[in-house]
C-alpha cells in the first residue's frame, strides 16, 4: 500500500504527520521522502544511511569532428538547450530536460546520449523502519527525475509512506500519483484553505482517494471544515495545536513521544485508510 | 529599482505574513506573489483584481485518434512515459498521451510516421494585476499539475517591473515560493535582496542553510529573520551563530504571536490588525531592511 | 564588417534594445557599405529561457562579426564567444550613434557576460 501525505501550503505538518504516522503503525513500513528540494524526514528518525546512489538524467553529447551545423537538433530542441553554429553546436545542459529528440534527429551521427547528475537518493533505516531520501544538488532544477528515483525504493510488500513537497506542480504529482490513498494536511486559516482546495484540485484530476487532517485547528475558524463539509472531503483527524508538539518538532523529536494519544489516534487513522483502500480495489477487482 | 524577494527554504515559516507587513509598512512599491504554486499574498491584501491575463508556455502533444495508425512508436520514444496503449473496443490498441506526464518535448510529434500528433502550445495558468491599498500586486495561478512554474515566476517578475518602471516607483517587494528549485531560482536571480524567513526548528535550520547556498550560488545579498523565536530559544542562538558565520545581517526575531493567525483570518496584515509583540518586531526588521536596501 | 545591433526599431535613429535576448529587433549593418537590415526577434519575446542562445544563433546566421549591445548573459556570451562573435557593451544610443562609436574605435569589446544567469 502506498500512502502520499501533500498540502497545497507549506508548514502544514506534512512531515509531522508522514514520520509520527509511519512510527505508529506495527506493520513493517517504509518512509520515502519525496521533498527532494528540502528533505526534512532524516531531522526526526535519524536514520543510518547504508547506501547513496546518483540521480542522472541524460543529455548530449557532440562530436565535434562529424557536426556540420545543419541545426536540425536545434530546431527540435523545445527548451532551446542546443545552439547551433556554424559548424558546431553549444550544449546547454542546465536547460536540457532529457528527451533524447537531438540525438534522434541528428542526421551526422555527432550527438550521442550521455548523463549528468542532478540529485542523489540515499537509502537505510531508522530503527525497524525503512528510509529512502532524495536530494537535489543545490542549483538544479529537475526535481522529477529524484522523485521517481525515490520511488523506485517502493517496497509492494510493505506500507509505504511518501512524504510530498508542498504546493500542487509537477514534483508534488510526481510524487503523488499512483498512491492507493493521499492525506492533505492543512491549518484552518485563510491560506489553509485557498491552498487546500488547489490540492483538492489536484487529487480529483489525478482520480486519486483523499481525506484531510487538519493541523492546529483550534488556532483559526470554520472555514477548512465547511469546505470538507460540502465537497463531502473525509476529515480524518484533527490535531489541536500543541505547544509541546511545536517545541518537539523544533528540537527533532516525534510527536508522539510528547503527545502519546496521538499515536492511537493516527493508527486509527491509518486503519480508516486501509479499509478504504481495500473496499475500493475489492471494488475494481 | 530595487527587488526584494523574500523566501524561507521550508515552507510555513511565515513569508506572506511578513510580506504582508512590509506591503504596508514601505512606500512607492509594487508587490508581487511569486509563489506561483500556492498563491496566498492577495487574501491579507485587500486587493481588486484589474486584469486578468492567460500564461502560455511550451506545448503538448496531442494524439489525433482518427489519424493515427496505432504503430506504437511515439511509445517507444517518449522519454517520460506520458503515452499509454489501451485495449480498444474494436479489440485493437489506442494510443493516447496523459497531459500530466507529457514534457512537451516534441519528440513523438517530430518521429510519428503519419503525423498524426498535434503539438498546440499550452496554457498552463492565469497572472493577475490586482490594486490594493498598497499599491498594485501582481500575482499568478499556475494550473494545478502544470509544469513551467519558472517560467510563470519570471512572468510575474517582468510584469511587476514594468508597472514599477511606468510609475516609477522604487521597490518591488516579492513574496518567494518554497524550496530551492526552479521558482526560487526564477524569483531571485538579479535580485537587490533576499529576505530568509526562517524559524528555531532543525527542519528549518537544515533548509536555511540549502537555501542560503543557493543564493550565495547565485551571488545574492541575503539576510536573515527568524520567526517564533521564543518555540526553542537555544536553536534560535544556531540560526544567530549561523549567519555571523556566514556574514549574514541577522535583522529581527519575531516571537510566537496569535495575532499573526488572527490578522490572516481577517484578511489583513498583522501590523494593521495588531500593535503586539510580532507586529513590533516586524516593524524593527523593516526598518534594518529599509537600511539595507538603501546602501 | 558585418554587426549587429540590438534595437527597439527598425530605422537608424530608433533607441538601442539594451537587452539582448528579448532585443526587439538586430539591426544588421555593414560598417563599410552602409547597408543595413532590421531583422525581428518576435520568437524570443515570450519565449521562456534560452532567448539569450537563440539570439546568438540568429545574428551568428545572419553572418554578424561582432554584436552592439546593453547587457549579455553567460549563455549568450558562451554561444556567442564559441561563434567568434565580438561583443560591445554600451549604454543607451541609437543605431546610428552605435555604429558611428564602432567605426571610431571608441568602443571597447567585452570579455565576460555582465549580467547574472536569468529567466526574464
């Protein structure tokens, strides 16, 4: 099973909610962070990292000697990443999303497909929990290519937590997609709100099943519950604010270990889920 | 004209808030939401939306069944397995393109034997120019599941110039997306100065320090404020030890404030709904910042 | 010589474009013939990144030796550097006065990009 925990607005407890969940259930589980920008997941559950792979994505390559600066693979290039001159060709890699269309094309035979990397998945374990982390170089912006690699770790015998960036673009989809269930965490504040209903968007266009938690939610008003109420959205749980929870958290320490009623509250959670999960694929089947 | 771009690595930090009070608290400016994403600046800022504009950018392939011969090769070069074959009813395949997966490389348009591939560009969101109370805002809706985020930023960023160059005004103040990927580095390159909001939590320490490498990266005079100082004093000394290790000016420490949430649900910034502790300090960090900009 | 001028118009006296990516028009003039062509960059106006190397490409197939312009990033100067092309940096002029400048030496060619990698 695959759970994705996102929100359209960062600071929502995303993070919270993915470790404190995958330490409360019994069953053997895995952690994936997916927020390959800003990992926070190891902060918490200090995990002992036994492997670390490079992330790399292709690009060209020219051979000088047989270009002869037709500038087809120029033209082709849709994020003009190629340059071509008079009889050679500038390679922009930084802007090269990977699509192999210039070596394709290249009637010469001067482009060849080579790799640079972009990021790094490193994998290990935090006491009897499974860790996978993906991390993108500093400057870089194909975040995508880490996230699928962090999901190559999916393990199907397992209960898999993927812990999302915030927002609602290409990373978080990609991160997203294909879960059995997705849990939005959000605040009930006004930027809660305009935030989660653009992640609401998002689930439905990937036809994904969604419930929300609700994060602090004593600190604002009605508004997030009202919405929930009339798109008929689960609301899963609600964690009031806490301050020990907030103190913890700044200091790296679960939640739970400050706050043990929510460790039966999320494994309560997590069962609502997987009997969701499994009504549905005994639906389909 | 000078850019100020304010971000936090992690998000939740308090940006918008922050954003918000500087709105109010500086003059002769233009704001701008460059959190394309998650678009929040607009709900404490009391704004009238004045136009509404399309964001295009890039293309994506589009099958057109009646033409295609059902080959399979565009499966076979598609790089990001954004084309699937499904059983047909005639008993057949089809082949369709999924426009969350498609890159809009081109690729499968170009090598389809019949060119059967429609290759129309996209519109992938809408930009704004609202008016507030402090001047004009322009912010964006990047549509959800959409690539381009950089590109939208930076569109955000051109039009926000150019209001600030007709009315000649002196200070566009951005409010920044999370992370440090394309939009971040879309709404701060060439900037005057970047604003960290950051917050004591090791998470938040951990993204500080990512984010403050990805300025220096791109050489961008950064400084620093940390929010809800008072959750963990002790971390907040690291992040202090931090940026004078770094060089960084440390303008402010804002504590723990309820009236940052009140002032959000009343749609206003905290500084106008609040004379209390955040709302003091804010208002000292501005006027370092006010400092700073003018050397 | 063959250059190119970044311009907002099509004549001689129109203000130079001090961008060079998004420069609304090349002038192409030849310093000792005098002819000269206005050649419209409407396809980098809205194009996303990368305008910088289209721009390149376009005043390098245009048969340009050198380039008078405002500002150029690194990935205009690399592909403009990889083209032989020598590039002038100068502050607001018209067309004319650019070419008038070059043909007296006054200018001076530049050996980096003077702006910051960026997507506008």
């Amino acid at each position: 099973m695959i759970i994705s925990i996102a929100s359209g607005k960062g600071g929502t407890g995303k993070t919270t909610v993915s470790v404190n969940l995958a330490l409360s259930l019994a069953e053997p589980v895995q952690l994936l962070d997916c927020d390959v920008e800003e990992p926070n997941c190891h902060v918490f559950l200090e995990p002992v990292i036994n492997q670390v792979n490079k992330v790399t994505v292709p690009v060209p390559r020219v051979d000088s000697q047989r270009c002869n600066g037709c500038g087809k693979c120029s033209e082709l290039c849709q994020f003009n990443a190629l340059a071509a001159l008079k009889d050679s060709v500038l390679i922009f890699e930084e802007l090269c999303h990977g699509c192999s269309g210039c070596w394709l094309v290249c009637p010469e035979k001067a482009l060849t497909e080579t790799s640079r990397e972009v990021g790094v998945v490193e994998t290990g374990t935090a006491d009897e929990l499974g860790f996978t982390q993906g991390r993108l170089q500093i400057g870089q912006v194909l975040a995508v290519p880490v996230i699928h690699a962090v999901k190559n770790h999916i393990n199907f015998e397992q209960i898999n937590i993927i812990d999302a960036p915030p927002g609602t673009s290409c990373p978080v989809i990609a991160a997203v997609q294909n879960s059995d269930y997705v849990i939005l965490v959000t605040e009930p504040t006004a930027f809660g709100l305009n935030d989660l209903i653009l992640a609401v968007e998002m689930v439905r266009k990937l036809k994904l099943s969604f419930g929300v938690v609700i994060n602090q939610a004593d600190i604002g008003d009605q508004r997030v519950r009202e919405y929930c109420q009339n798109e008929n959205i689960d609301i899963l749980l609600e964690i009031p604010h806490d301050r020990r929870i907030a103190e913890a958290y700044s200091r790296g320490q679960m939640a739970i270990e400050v706050v043990p009623e929510l460790r039966t509250k999320l494994t309560e959670l997590f069962e609502s889920i997987s009997g969701q999960v499994k009504k549905k694929s005994d639906r389909t089947s | 004209m000078k850019e100020l771009v304010v971000i936090s690595g992690k998000g939740g930090t308090g940006k918008t808030s922050v954003v918000a009070a500087l709105a109010v608290l500086t003059d002769a400016h233009v704001l701008a939401d460059c959190d394309v994403d998650a678009a929040d600046l607009h709900l404490v800022l009391n704004g009238h939306q004045q136009e509404c504009h399309d964001f295009q950018a890039g293309r994506e392939a589009i099958i057109r069944q009646e033409d295609c011969v059902c080959c399979g090769g565009c499966l076979a070069y598609c790089r990001f397995d954004a084309i699937k074959k499904c059983p047909s009813e005639q008993g057949g395949f089809t082949f369709a393109i999924d426009p969350v997966s498609c890159e809009g490389c081109g690729v499968c348009v170009h090598f389809c034997p019949v060119q059967a591939i429609d290759f129309p560009e996209k519109i992938c969101g809408q930009w704004f120019i609202s008016q507030t109370p402090h001047g004009p805002l322009v912010h964006a809706r990047l549509g959800v599941a959409e690539e381009n985020s950089g590109r939208l930023v930076t569109l955000v960023r051109q039009q926000s110039q150019k209001i600030a160059e007709e009315k000649n005004l002196d200070l566009i103040v951005i409010d920044g997306p999370p992370g440090i990927g394309c939009p971040v580095i879309a709404a701060t390159t060439g900037a005057s100065m970047v604003l960290v909001v950051s917050e004591p939590t090791l998470a938040a320490i951990h993204d500080l320090k990512r984010v403050v490498q990805l300025t220096s990266h791109f050489k961008i005079p950064t400084a620093v404020c940390v929010n809800k100082y008072d959750i963990n004093p002790e971390l907040t000394d690291t992040v202090e030890t931090y940026c004078r290790e770094q060089s960084l000016p440390l303008l402010g420490k804002i504590p723990y404030d309820r009236a940052v949430t009140q002032a959000q649900l009343a749609g206003k910034s905290v500084v106008e709904h609040s004379q209390g502790p955040a709302a003091r300090s804010i208002k000292q960090i501005c006027s370092e910042l006010q400092k700073l900009l003018d050397e | 010589m063959k250059v190119a001028i970044t311009s907002t118009g099509t004549t001689k006296d129109a203000q130079m474009d001090l961008r060079f990516g998004r420069a609304q028009y090349f002038i192409i003039a030849d310093t000792q013939t005098g002819e000269f062509e206005a050649v419209p960059n409407s396809q980098n106006l809205n194009a996303a990144q990368g305008a910088g190397i289209q721009s390149a490409q376009t005043v390098a197939k245009q048969g340009a030796e050198a380039v008078i312009t405002g500002h150029v990033g690194p990935k205009a100067f690399r592909t403009l550097a990889a083209a032989g092309i020598k590039i002038y940096l100068v502050d607001n002029l018209t067309v004319e006065e650019a070419i008038e400048r070059l043909k007296k030496g006054e200018l001076t060619i530049t050996s980096t990009a003077d702006v910051e990698s960026h997507w506008a």
